[in-house]
C-alpha cells in the first residue's frame, strides 16, 4: 500500500469507473457514479491531501480507498466506543478493488495495510459507514474485527436518504 501521487489520479478513476459498472449489475447498489462520486474532485482532492491509499497492479491501481477524519454531522449520534477528538479517529471512504482483482483476498490485505498505515501514524480508531446493500463490505469489515454499532438513515447526496451500518474498529 502506498499514498496515490498526482500521476495516479485518471488511473484511479478508471478503476472506480470500473467498479462501478460491475457493481451497477450486481445486487449491492452503492448508488455510486462517478459524475458525482467517486469523481474526479473527490480523487484530485485526496491525493493532494494525502489521504488516497492504493495499491498498484503495474500499471493498473487495483485498489483504493481515501483515509481522513471527515465525517458528517449523523457521525456525532453515535454511541462508538471511541469517542472524543476526531484527529486520532478516521474513517475509510471509498474503499474498492478492482473488478479483476475481486475474489483474491485483496481487500483483506488492503485494509490490513491501511490499517498498518494509521497506527504508525498514532490514530486510535477506525468509525465508518456501510450502506445497507453492501454486504460484500459489511462482511469484509466484520471478519476484520470490525463492530456494528448502530444502524441510522443518512443523506449522501449521491444515493439519497438510506439506511447504513456505523461500524468501528478500534486499533
């Protein structure tokens, strides 16, 4: 796992592109498009931030996720274990594997590096958010030592009003 570089941005797009007309035929349904999200902003402005993990495959990213201590305001309404200043707590956004890697595990040693990553950084926790069709993440989370905590109906503005898992991780 690696921090993205400027260079990195339009093949990271690609592989969100990618995944996101996999998903799209899938029951999953992230509601993602990336027209609005993940897109071409939300990508330029992570890697200029530091906050895009990806890891490569050649030429290709195969995964990637953008790790920072954004959240909105339904984050304050839950009971997490963790609690206190946001700048030891992060959250994982946009995490995903690319179509031809899905299956090998991948997403596993993903998070486990990023993982790796935020404790040598000295953050305490990770709290993040799984929209209620996802159950190919819940699972991922889950497995990883992850716990639900609450389940509330938030607004993204690219799928609406929905019902998410609020899950935590504490390391």
């Amino acid at each position: 796992m690696e921090l993205a570089k400027p260079a990195d941005e339009s093949r990271i797009l690609d592989m969100y592109k990618a995944v996101v007309d996999k998903v799209n035929t899938t029951t999953v349904k992230l509601g993602w498009n990336t027209d609005v999200y993940p897109d071409k902003t939300f990508i330029h402005n992570a890697v200029s931030n530091g906050e895009m993990c990806i890891i490569r495959d050649g030429d290709s990213i195969a995964a990637a996720a953008v790790v920072n201590h954004s959240v909105i305001p339904e984050y304050d309404n839950v009971a997490w274990e963790m609690s206190g200043p946001r700048d030891h707590i992060v959250t994982i956004h946009a995490l995903a594997v690319a179509p031809d890697m899905q299956g090998t595990k991948l997403s596993y040693t993903f998070l486990k590096d990023i993982e790796d990553y935020l404790r040598q950084k000295g953050d305490l926790a990770v709290q993040l958010d799984v929209i209620d069709t996802n159950i190919p993440a819940y699972k991922l989370y889950i497995r990883n030592g992850y716990k639900e905590i609450d389940r509330l109906p938030m607004y993204y503005e690219v799928v609406g009003s929905r019902l998410f898992w609020m899950m935590e991780h504490i390391l």
